[in-house]
C-alpha cells in the first residue's frame, strides 16, 4: 500500500488514529551528538545515509536544512520530524520512504532514528517494519550496544531497546468529563506517558493524545508493545463507556453539540486552529455515533486537522500569512471540503 | 516567566502526568515550539535531580554527615574516550558516548535503576553478535539461580546448573569465544 497513513479510511473508525514506533541507535564509532564535531558529523551523516539507502531502495534523502521554515513546519505537523531535530547547526540527514510512512532521522539526539507509522491498530506490524529497517542498517555499520543495557542512547531514558511506541488516540467524550481529574492520574502509573499531539496538556486540541511508553529497558519490544496495547484498551473502555453515558443520559446535548460544531465549521469566515480542532473533533464524534447524517468530506478527518496548521495552509497557499490570513484561508477550506 | 529559557513570559502552559503524578511546564512561545518528544516535555532536570543528587551523596560524600567515610572517588573524573564529566552530564541530562556508560557505570548503573526501573536488557540485539549474546544471558540467569540454589542449600540444584554453566560457557568458546561487549578501552 503506497498511501501516507492519513489518508487511508481506518482513520476515521475508531478511537486509534495511528500506531507509531521509533528506535534509537548510535553509531559506535563516533562519540554521541553532544561530542560530535562537525567533521565528525558530515561523515556520520554520509556513512549513515548510505548504509540507509543500500539498505533498502525506498528511502529518498531529503535536504532538510535546504528547506524553507514553511516546508520545515510542514514536516513537524506531519511527525515526520522533531523539534529537536532541527535544533543546532550540526550537519544532519533525513530520509524517507516514498508514501512518507517510514522515516530516518540522522544526527538528532541520537545519530540514527528510524520511525515507522501505520494507519488504526498496528503497533507490531510498525515496529516490525522499524525492526526490519534497524536489521539492514546494522549489516553495514556496528550500533554502540552493551551487553546488560542494551542499545546505548545518548540519554538514559531511551537505553535499552531505544523502542518508544506510541498510539494516537481521540477520546471527545473523556475529554468533556473524567480526563484530565482521574483517567491521566490513574493511567500514567502503568508505565504509560500521555498529552495532547497539538496544543497544550490535559486540554490539546481536538482531544487528539499520544499515548507511549516510559520505560525502554528491562522488557523485550513485544513486552513494551503489549503493556501499552493493554493500557490503551482500558483507556479507550473509558471512552467507550464515557460515549455511551452521554448517549443515554444527554443525547439533545450530544445531538446540539455535533450539529453546533458542523453549522460553525461549514459557515465561519474566520477560524483560529484551536476552535478548528475542536469543532472537527465534535464532528468525527457525530459520524461515529451516527449522529452527523451529512455526507462525509472528501479527506478524512485527521488529514483536514492536518491541513489547517499553519504550516499546511501556507504551504498549500504558496506564500507566508499572517495570522489573521490563516484564519481566514483555514475558514474558506473547511467550507469548502464541507460543501463539496 | 518560562521555566526553560527564563529569559521570555510564559505563554504556553502544559501538564503532563508521570507515574501518576502532575508535573506543571510554563514555557514561552519559542520554547514551546522546541518540545515535542514526550520525555522531553518534563525536563530532565526534573527527573534526574533527586536521583543525581542521591548519587553524589553515595558516592561523592557530598553532603555526607561529619565523621562520615571519605568520598569514595573524585569528583572530577571525565570520560575517557569523550572527556565528558560527570557534572556535566549532571546539568545536560546527555550523556558523551558509549563509553560513558562505564566511565560512569556506577552512577548509571543507579540512574537506569532509578528512572527505567531495571538495569537489565531484555530486547533484540545486534545479529552481529551471533549466538554468543544469548549464551551470555542463559549463563548470567543460571547463575543467579546458583546462588539461590547455594543459599537454599539445595546442593544437588546446584550442582545440576554448575554443570549446565560449565556447558554453556564450553560451547560459547567453540563458537569462537565471541565476547559481545570485550572491554572497551579508549578509542581515539
């Protein structure tokens, strides 16, 4: 399949959007990127885009710092890449795979970086693929590994299997009730780490969270994968039971809500991204349940919250905008992915 | 006032929940912006100064009561394939290079126990290493059941996995003694 995860239907079924898997691994040759000189790092970088590319034929180098700040934001927005990643002035690589679902980072805090996303439920199968990625690479050059610890990282909380595995979930009804008061507090004791994927902690847009695991060491991959499957679960039982007690006990209010958020969305001249994320998160809500009878929009519902950030909308728009433009450029493309 | 720079007004306010409990992060815009990876969003000053400062008293004598044992190394000892010191990975929250992991093994030894709550890799491994790393994690778990096997006075347990140890390590010098992590000296 060679469509970017967002784009396929899965997206728009249930509460996990997206499975993602990054693994973290040093090149023992050179020191780590905090001792990295630059003549050290143009040779990490080339050694490591071609042990990448030989590796496998599907990875496309990519000039990242040849980049406008636009197209840069464009990459962030999508997870592509990290902030980290473009911080500091050290040589560095990206590749990615054609359909941008497998990516490699090169010199971020940690010399190699590989990720893996999948569209729904697919944890395994992506670190399957990063696994897989991980194996060719290391044919070609040797990873600093240590016996008892496992992968060395240039930070401790990633020693071990370098594995951080990540669900990104979409949970409207526990973020109008118990969310942030006794989900997160109870949650996060089984080793879990969860926020907002846009915007700010307990409260992120469109109740849009990234649900990963803390610990990297002391449990294999597979184990690391389960225990997350297993709090995911119970999280989205939450959610699950959260819907239908609203359904049962306020469904006027349910019902005004997703109409609300579509009349707004299909009418408003003006619309900051927050107010966006929130309506359309209301709106995934109403064709889950059933709600929303309207015709569905030609893009799925994560790919619109994608599209009106503000690097999409200035990407897409060809030039920079102020915020004002933005919030009237994101008004005119909902109404008209809405309309059509 | 952001938390991070402390130069800019905080704009931006977020919480996240570790181990159940809250941890409040105000940062300004341009900080904000920089913190996406989820370990990063509660700064690692933040996790790893109690148990660093824990370190120092253990083993630096820092704060130690009077009339305490002297320290029981200097303070001052840098990594020797990077030259990174032990305070300044204090501060920095990263660590130089592979070596460091034994230039400051105590201390890391403490700080894997203490944030990932094991010391002990348990995933996938370089197939370079051959077979030879799961002979390694065969002997070290058959030796750990010989010591309980000897404090339970269960002699003929332990007889069984002495042999069974003798085996493994004979067989892991066929295969070429292929010793996945041969101390590891300077490199440069």
């Amino acid at each position: 399949m060679n469509t970017p995860w967002y784009q396929e239907a899965v997206t728009d079924e249930n509460e996990i959007l997206s499975s993602r898997v990054r693994l973290a691994r040093n090149i023992k040759k050179y020191p780590f990127r905090r001792k990295l000189s630059t003549t050290n790092a143009n040779d990490l970088v080339a050694e490591a885009t071609d042990a990448v590319t030989s590796a496998s034929g599907f990875f496309r180098p990519l000039d990242i710092g040849g980049l406008g700040k636009t197209e840069q934001t464009v990459f962030l927005e999508k997870h592509i890449i990290s902030p980290e990643f473009l911080n500091g002035n050290l040589p560095k690589g990206l590749l990615i795979s054609d359909n941008q679902n497998i990516s490699v980072m090169i010199n971020e805090e940690d010399h190699v970086r590989i990720q893996s996303v999948k569209a729904g439920d697919c944890l395994e199968n992506a670190f399957e693929t990063a696994s897989q990625i991980d194996d060719l690479i290391e044919e070609r050059v040797e990873f600093a590994f240590h016996t008892d610890y496992g992968y060395l990282t240039a930070c401790p909380t990633n020693t071990g299997t370098g594995l951080r595995a990540s669900y990104m979930i979409h949970l409207p009804c526990l973020s109008k009730s118990d969310m942030p008061t006794n989900v997160l507090p109870q949650i996060t004791k089984f080793g879990v780490a969860i926020r907002g994927i846009y915007g700010e902690g307990t409260a992120p847009m469109g109740s849009i969270y990234q649900i990963s695991n803390q610990n990297t060491l002391g449990k294999s991959e597979h184990d690391i994968i389960l225990g997350l499957q297993n709090v995911t679960q119970t999280v989205i039982a939450r959610e699950q039971h959260a819907r239908q007690k609203l359904l049962t006990s306020s469904k006027p209010y349910m019902e005004d809500l997703v109409h609300r958020a579509y009349g707004v969305l299909t009418n408003a001249r003006l619309i900051s991204a927050k107010e966006a994320m929130d309506l359309l998160s209301d709106i995934r809500l109403g064709y889950i349940t059933g709600i929303l009878d309207k015709p569905r929009p030609s893009k799925h519902i994560y790919q619109i919250m994608m599209e009106i950030q503000p690097g999409h909308l200035q990407r897409n728009a060809g030039t920079e905008m102020t915020e004002q433009e933005r919030d009237i450029t994101r008004a005119k493309y909902l109404r008209e992915i809405f309309e059509q | 006032m952001c938390n991070k720079c402390q130069k800019n007004p905080a704009s931006v306010h977020m919480q996240q929940f570790l181990n159940g409990q809250k941890v409040e992060l105000h940062l300004c815009q341009e900080c904000a912006f920089k913190i996406d990876n989820p370990e990063m969003l509660v700064s690692l000053e933040n996790i790893f100064k109690g148990i660093l400062d824990q370190i120092n008293t253990n083993f630096y004598g820092h704060s130690a009561a009077p009339g305490a044992p002297p320290p029981m190394r200097p303070p001052a000892k840098a990594c020797s394939r990077c030259g990174m010191t032990f305070n300044k990975f204090k501060t920095g929250g990263r660590l130089g290079c592979d070596i460091c992991y034994q230039s400051f093994s105590k201390e890391v030894e403490l700080l894997l126990k203490n944030v990932q709550g094991s010391t002990r890799h348990e995933g996938k491994y370089p197939r370079r290493m051959g077979a030879g790393i799961l002979t390694q994690r065969q002997v070290t778990e058959l030796r750990a059941q010989l010591k309980k096997s000897i404090e339970d006075e269960n002699f003929e347990e332990a007889a069984r996995l002495r042999d069974c140890i003798k085996e493994l390590e004979a067989q892991e010098k066929d295969l070429g003694g292929s010793t996945p992590n041969p101390p590891q000296g300077d490199e440069r």
